[in-house]
C-alpha cells in the first residue's frame, strides 16, 4: 500500500455502515428536513444542514456509548450546528463593518438606502436562540424541559425565548448570499450534451478541478474521477447497465428550468405523456465552465418542494441509491 492509498476494506465498511444509518433514519427524515427548512429559510440551506447533520451524527456515533433517543440526537446535532453557522456569520459581519469603518472618508460609500434596508433587517431578524426555542416547540412537540436540554440553557430561559421568538418570528427572514447563478447559455449547453448521450461533450464541459457532489450519496473530485467508469456522468450517459433489468430506471428527459433567479437542470421520467421529476442539478461557473455540479437525486423533500412550485409531479425517491444489501453493488462479486 502506498501513502496516497486507502484501505477497500475501511471504506466498504464505512460505505455499508452510512447505508445502514441512512436507512434507520428514513422515518425521521422529513421531520427533519421541515425542521431545517425553517431554521434556515431556504430548501438549500435546509438541505446543507440536513446533511451535515446526518454526517456529523455518523461521524460521532463510534465515540458515544448510546443513543437512547436517536430522533433528539439529530435534532440537538442540527440545532448545535445551526447555531455555530449563525454565530460564524454575525462574527464575519463584525468584522466586515469593521473594515468599512476603517476605510478612508474619500472611498466609495454604500448605497444610505441599502443601509437602511440591511439595518432594519438586521434589527428585525430573530436570535438563534429564540428561532431554535419556538422551532423545537412547534415542529417536534417538546417540552420547556427538553429544550432547555438540547440547548443547554434553563427552562426560565426557554419560557423567555419562546415568549419573544413567538412575536416575531415571521419577520425573521432574510435572504441568504448567494454565488453567482450560472448562465443560463451553459445549463442549455449540459442539457443538450447529456440528451444526446454526449460523454465527452459533458466533460468538456467541466473544468479539470470540478467537483460532482450527489448530494448525500456520492462525492467525485476532478477530471479522472469524472471519465471512470460509473461515475456520475458515466451513469447518467449509460444508465446504470449493472443493475437488474427490472430495476434499471429510464433514461431521464433533462429540461432547464428557472428557479429564483437560479438556472437549473430538472430530470424527469415520462409516463403516458405524463412528466415525473425525478433529479434537481445545481451548477457553478467559472471562466464559462462549470466547477461544480450539486445533483439532488435523492432528496425527496428537495424535490418536492421545487416540484410543487412548478407544478410538477414528483416520483419516489428514496435517501439513497438501490443497492442489494447496504453497501454491496449491483455489479459486486458478492453479488452475483
């Protein structure tokens, strides 16, 4: 083994514990993500946490001797995390106004009435504390007593939060910044490649440092990774071949569509001239091409709600990619 290898047998035993974890979750995952969706505002962000959220809980489960209550061990991970975000975010802001009261009086000066707006914003918006105290009441039902435990304060203080949060919550949201949208001229130009079966035109399409993130199921870093066979690009071009006949799902009709501004791709199946959503494909630019591809397959709530805005149908989709066993491939010696 050379320093740059990684044992097969650590990652197909981790591969096949994260299955058996994303499994058991299943029934708590929409929860979870209607949890998510309103501590941050936003299908995007909530997805983010959702999923740092289930990969933090993964990542601590071997140092914890028990979880004896497995739907508030993700719900304290989220809010933890979302709390650090926000705290993140405020110390960056400080500074930032920091840096403009530091500028020189001759440079050039925001706009008063963006200043206004952002200020009223910033006076309006709710505290995390108390956006976490009148989330866990509404959406999970708790008690004064266990959120006071998962956010490590006491019920008096609770009581307050909720007493304040519950005045103003509906004035707490804020629109996150965003990077730039992609062109809509390089969406088209991936849908009309990945229509026609066009391998190499995709990855012609992308830049050498990209990245591919299938968000939740797969993770590819680079050119190499995107030519391999079975990568990302491979099997949406070839359409899974390994899997059984029966279970082999149709080649998607990919569509660009305008989400908030955003250029998207939309993958749908078609069923007595009828179209299903099936896949969300985000994207990055740089210099014309794209530097990163966010592929929500299996995000079900994802799809939903961006279905429903557009009036779509939407198929089932489950967490995670159909395997035979939690971590064993169709295309496994083991499985044949």
């Amino acid at each position: 083994m050379t320093e740059t290898d990684f044992p097969k047998q650590i990652r197909d035993e981790t591969r096949a514990a994260w299955h058996s974890y994303v499994d058991f979750f299943v029934p708590f995952r929409p929860e979870l993500f209607r949890y998510c969706r309103r501590l941050t505002g936003d299908v995007w962000d909530a997805e983010d946490l959702v999923q740092e959220t289930m990969l933090n809980g993964f990542g601590v489960l071997g140092r914890v001797n028990s979880v004896a209550n497995p739907r508030g061990y993700l719900v304290r991970i989220a809010t933890n995390l979302w709390l650090d975000a926000v705290r993140r975010r405020e110390v960056a802001e400080r500074a930032a106004e920091r840096e403009r009261n530091e500028q020189v009086s001759n440079q050039p000066t925001a706009d008063p009435a963006e200043v206004r707006e952002a200020a009223a914003a910033l006076m309006h918006m709710l505290g995390p504390q108390e956006r976490a105290a009148v989330l866990l009441k509404e959406v999970f039902d708790m008690s004064l007593e266990q959120i006071a435990e998962v956010l490590t304060t006491s019920v008096g203080a609770v009581k307050a939060a909720l007493h304040r949060g519950r005045k103003r919550l509906d004035a707490t949201r804020r629109t996150p910044a965003r990077r730039p949208a992609p062109s809509a001229r390089l969406v088209d130009r991936f849908v009309e490649r990945l229509n026609a079966a066009d391998l190499q035109g995709l990855l012609a399409l992308m830049l050498d440092s990209a990245t591919i993130d299938m968000v939740g199921n797969l993770l590819e870093v680079g050119r190499k990774q995107f030519e391999a066979k079975g990568s990302w690009l491979w099997q949406a071009v070839n359409v899974h071949p390994d899997m059984p006949p029966e279970l082999r799902p149709p080649r998607f009709l990919n569509e660009r569509a305008i989400v908030h501004g955003e250029p998207l791709m939309l993958g749908f199946i078609v069923h007595e001239n009828a179209k299903i959503l099936m896949a969300i494909a985000r994207f990055e630019e740089t210099d014309g091409q794209i530097v990163r591809i966010r592929a929500y397959n299996f995000n079900p709530e994802v799809l939903h709600e961006v279905g429903g805005e557009l009036g779509y149908a939407v198929g089932q989709v489950p967490y995670r990619f159909p395997t035979p066993a939690p971590g064993v491939g169709w295309s496994d010696p083991s499985n044949a």
